[in-house]
C-alpha cells in the first residue's frame, strides 16, 4: 500500500524496535497518518474535513460516553434524567451543549467532505470502494443522529421518532408490522426509546469501523488531489506528517472556536424549543422539523403531495428520500467523463454550482412549513436534483469538452515541466 | 531524490534555536493547556452531582428513643446507628483503658458534651463495608456489648470501638449536632 518512496518507519528506541516487533502498531499509525503516508503536495482547503469529521466523532464519542452515565433510558424519567444532567450534573450543561452541537458540527464537516468528493470527482476509479464506503458512513451517522434526537423525550423526539418510523408503514403489505416491531408498540414509548438508546450507543462504534476501513480504501490509491491527476512521483507528494498535520490541526482549531463559540453562546441555536416541552402523545407540536441537517431530504419527502399511477403520494415520498440518497451508491458508474477534477470540466462545474444551489434550496424548503410555495420549490427542486444525478451527468460525462489536464501535480504548481522542476 | 523546496529562513538559526522551534513548542503548549482545560470538566462529571449533594445532611427526631434502645436511619445512602447508650454501658465503655485500643478514642471525644449518651455512628464496618448487627432488637451485640460484624467477625464495644476482629478503625462518628434536646442534624 501506499507509495514506493513512503518513508520507512525506523523506531529508534529499544523499546520502539521491541515493540515494532511483536506489535507494529507505532508503524501502522506513522503508514496512516505520519510520515509515512506521502500525501499530494497540493491538497487544498477542501481536504481538510475528513479528519475534522474524525475529530468530530471522537467528541461525539466521549461527551456520549459520559452523558451515558447520567442519562436514564426509561420514559418515564428520560426527559428529567437530560434535566437532571443540565442542572446537577458538574459541568452537564456543557457536555450536553458539546454533543448537540457537536452533531452539527460533524454534519457541517461531512457534508462539505461529501461537496468536496463530488467537485473533485474523488469517487471515480480507482477510488469507488472509498466513496462507497463513504456513503455508508453517512447513512450510519444519519441514523445515528435519529435516534439521538429522540433520547430527551421532548415533543421534537418523540414526534420525529413517530414520523419516522411512519415512513415505514408506507411499504405496501408489511409496512405497518415493520413499523409496530421497529417501535416495539404501536406508537413511540418506552420500548422504542430503549432500543434507539441501545442502538445509539452502539452505532458510533459501528461507524468508527467504517471509517478505519474508509482510511484503508484511501491509502491504497492515496489521496486524490485538485488536479484529479495521479501522482506520478516523488516530486508530486509529501509526508502526511508535519505538512498535513498540521495544516489539518489549523483547521481544527478554527473550527473548534467556532464550536465553542456556538456551544457556550448560542447552544440551543440549531436546536428546537418544542424539545424542552416533555414528550405529549396526545399533542403534536405546530411545526415539526427535523435537525437542520436532515432538511434537504425531508423536503424531497414531503414534495410528493400526488399519486403517481398505483404508487401512493406517501410511499413515492420516502422512496424518492431514501433514493436521495441512495443515488450515490451509483455516482461512480453514473459519471463516466475520464476527468476527474471538476476544475477541468467547464460545464460540470456550472452544473455542480446549480446543484449546491439546488440542496441548499431543498434544505431550505425541508426546515419551512409544509405550505405553499415552498411545496412546489420542493417538487422542482428535488424534480432537478434527480435529474442532475439520472441525467445529467450521464449525458455530460458523454459531451463535455474538458480542458486540457496538466501533465503532472508538480507541474501545475511550479507551473514548469516536470524533468526541470526539483 | 527530489522533494518539495524547504524556505531558507525556516531553518536559519539563531542561536542554535530556530525559530520553528519556537511555534512548536508555543502551539503544542497552548494544545496541551486546552486539553487539560477540557479533559478536567469531563472528569469532574463523575464527582456527586448538585441534587446528591444536597440530600447530604438529615435531621433526626430521637425523642422516641428509649435509653438502652438504639435506631437506624440512613444518611446518604449509609445506613447510621444512634444509640441512647444506658448507664451501665456508658460506665462500661469509660472504664477501658484507652492506650490498649486499636484505635485509641475515649467515649466523650466521640460524643458531645452532655449528651455522652447518644452515640451516633455510621453502620459501616471499617473493615469491608458490612452493617454490623446490634443496633436492633435481639441482633448479637458481639463479646462487648456494642456492635458485631458479621462479615469477618468485628467486635465493637458500647463506645463503637474496634476491640477484636480484623476492622482497623473505630465506626465512623459521622459530624453532627443537636439543634435542640429532641432534634438531631447529621452531615
């Protein structure tokens, strides 16, 4: 794996060598993220969210892990138990705000990791496994996140958790015992809070998993870069560590004033009034919205207000959501164009901005009220987002022109050929 | 083998100390001072929260206890034994010689004054934890006529003191004070 001109990991220590060894653990964190990963020299700022999903997951992770110590899963007491953590707890105020806001934050990472994947064409060949991998963990924080929101039992977790799970009646035949055995009942209670705390738990985990085999699938063909072009030599890459290392830590730390910031002054910005009213199953709140991460496929559900032929307005909803989604499992054999880098492809780079206008569009939509005229900007919105994966990139990958690629990463930064640059 | 150029001013040196040097040991300080800034909360998390805290003293209504009779209670989330000890015993627990004890303790310093007949102790064992027996009606009081543990085999004398078995120390005297003749305050 990796390059032929990786650096060699040379423990110096005795106990280093013994180590190296009997367990080379040392050697695999340097191939992984030391110097000993040779990374293209000119990663961009776009490059610089994955590890700041990872981060966001560690802290996810343990605020979670401690948060578990206070929290009680029972309805009767859950609501009072997250209460108890705000007002009792040393310092549970802080850590509920550090992992609620923390969702957001690792959202906002992945999210512009995934918009970063999707310009630079960094889910084409020999990097589909990667995507795909990619998509996974997606999903798994998607649900992850879910089942979190539906832990304090206010009346936004309790009537998320009820429409959610609704959308699994809307599978024809098995649709509502699917849903009575995901919820353990016939609506949201003890049961289903048990298990979505269970599940909760172990999901994280899950996803670390992933993401371990994510890092994999990334360091067999490395990084991709801005050019989209392969690195061809020495000369195209450095080591992960300190260049990448620290490149990555000045962005972390921005990021985290921005998470504190957030945290300690606005904590409830992101989050929903509703959910410090104690779960009521007798009364659904006025307006139900999702965590803001959720609105763009929210608003692809909720646009399908019409039959179509023998298929009922509520399933073609969730299908449509879930294929949302699940479209991205096919992106890599959907975009066939050679050219990786979307700043080589003139017109996919006017259609890949139509598209970030569209999902932004669409989340708009997803966090507004069911009403006109947001229904139809829905229906158009989610019509184009469709088109542009089912349509258009299959016709452009055909008909675009692209520009010229340089002959090499070097080259495009020195900006001189290759056998002269240093 | 070609690399990326490193600037010259990185490495000049002044003094042998470059100023790189400088940066690194500045930004992984500062790191470090965050993270024990933010590791601290996430420990002090696990001390006893604000709502335990606050249920940490209790008062005790002891009119109804009889000389000879002894009662227990709970006091957070220990069990407490509180003796109304008779005169006999309060000679008896006087009458030892305080230097030959484990735990050398005379009956007042573990009384207040005046009121040397109320003996108030955690029911605790200082061995492993046990409740030893004798404070209720017909329990074994043990050879000295105080407390046994039945645990390891502790004997504790009318004072609460260690007098044979493995407990190192005498039972706990938890703080406590009386807000009136008939009221009792613990914690």
């Amino acid at each position: 794996m990796s390059f032929p001109w990786a650096k060699e990991y040379t423990p110096t220590t005795d106990f280093g060598q013994w180590m190296d060894k009997q367990l080379p653990l040392p050697r695999f964190v340097y191939n992984s993220v030391g110097a000993g990963y040779p990374a293209p020299r000119n990663l961009n700022y776009m490059w610089n969210f994955g590890s700041m999903a990872g981060l966001f997951l560690v802290i996810q992770i343990v605020t979670g892990i401690i948060l578990a110590m206070h929290y009680a899963a029972n309805a009767e007491i859950a609501f009072d138990s997250v209460e108890h953590i705000m007002r009792d707890v040393n310092s549970g105020w802080m850590i509920r705000y550090a992992h609620a806001n923390g969702a957001s934050f690792f959202f906002i990472a992945i999210y512009l990791h995934i918009g970063r994947g999707l310009f630079y064409g960094s889910y084409k060949a020999p990097r589909e496994m990667l995507w795909l991998l990619g998509v996974v963990i997606y999903l798994l924080a998607m649900a992850t996140a879910f089942m979190g929101y539906v832990l304090p039992w206010g009346q936004m977790s309790f009537w998320g958790a009820k429409v959610i799970t609704g959308l699994f009646e809307a599978i024809p035949l098995v649709g509502k015992p699917i849903q009575e055995l995901l919820l353990g009942g016939f609506a949201p209670d003890n049961a289903a809070l048990n298990r979505f705390f269970s599940l909760h738990y172990l999901l994280p985990f899950v996803i670390v998993g992933v993401v371990i085999m994510h890092i994999w699938a990334l360091h067999i063909p490395g990084s991709n870069n801005p050019t989209g072009v392969d690195v061809k030599g020495p000369q195209d890459t450095v080591p992960f560590h300190p260049y990448y290392t620290a490149k990555d830590g000045w962005t972390i730390g921005l990021a985290l004033i921005f998470f504190t910031a957030l945290m300690f002054f606005l904590p409830n910005a992101l989050g929903h009034a509703d959910n410090y009213i104690p779960a009521n199953p007798l009364s659904t709140p006025a307006h139900i919205v999702p965590e803001w991460y959720f609105w763009p496929w929210y608003a692809v559900l909720r646009a399908f207000t019409f039959d179509f032929l023998f298929i009922p307005a509520k399933l073609l909803g969730v299908l449509a959501m879930f294929s949302a989604i699940l479209v991205w499992f096919f992106l890599p054999w959907l975009d066939k164009s050679p050219v990786r880098s979307g700043n080589f492809r003139p017109k996919f780079k006017i259609f890949f901005g139509i598209l970030v206008i569209d999902v932004l569009i669409l989340g708009y939509c997803g966090g507004a009220p069911a009403e006109e005229p947001f229904v139809m900007i829905s229906q158009v919105a989610a019509a184009y987002y469709f088109a542009h994966f089912l349509i258009i990139l299959p016709l452009l990958s055909r008909m675009e022109k692209p520009e010229p690629l340089p002959n090499s990463i070097t080259e495009s930064v020195t900006g001189k050929p290759l056998n002269t640059a240093s | 083998m070609a690399t990326v150029e490193i600037a010259d001013t990185a490495v000049a040196e002044e003094g042998g100390v470059r100023r790189r040097d400088f940066i690194n040991i500045a930004a992984v300080s500062f790191a470090g001072a965050g993270a024990v800034a933010t590791v601290f909360p996430l420990v002090n998390q696990m001390n006893p929260s604000a709502d335990v805290l606050a249920l940490s003293s209790i008062e005790v209504d002891i009119s109804a206890i009889e000389t000879g009779q002894s009662i227990k209670t709970s006091w957070r989330k220990q069990p407490i034994f509180i003796r109304n000890l008779t005169e006999a015993e309060i000679s008896q627990a006087n009458a030892v010689d305080v230097d030959g004890l484990r735990d050398p303790q005379t009956l007042a310093e573990r009384t207040t004054a005046g009121k040397e007949n109320w003996l108030i102790t955690l029911g605790v064992c200082t061995h492993l934890g046990c409740v030893p027996l004798g404070a209720a009606q017909g329990e074994i009081k043990g050879e000295f006529g105080g407390y046994f543990c039945p645990c390891h085999g502790s004997h504790y004398d009318t004072a609460a003191r260690i007098r044979k078995g493995p407990a190192p120390t005498n039972l706990v005297v938890p703080e406590h004070e009386f807000l009136s003749d008939t009221v009792v305050k613990i914690g």
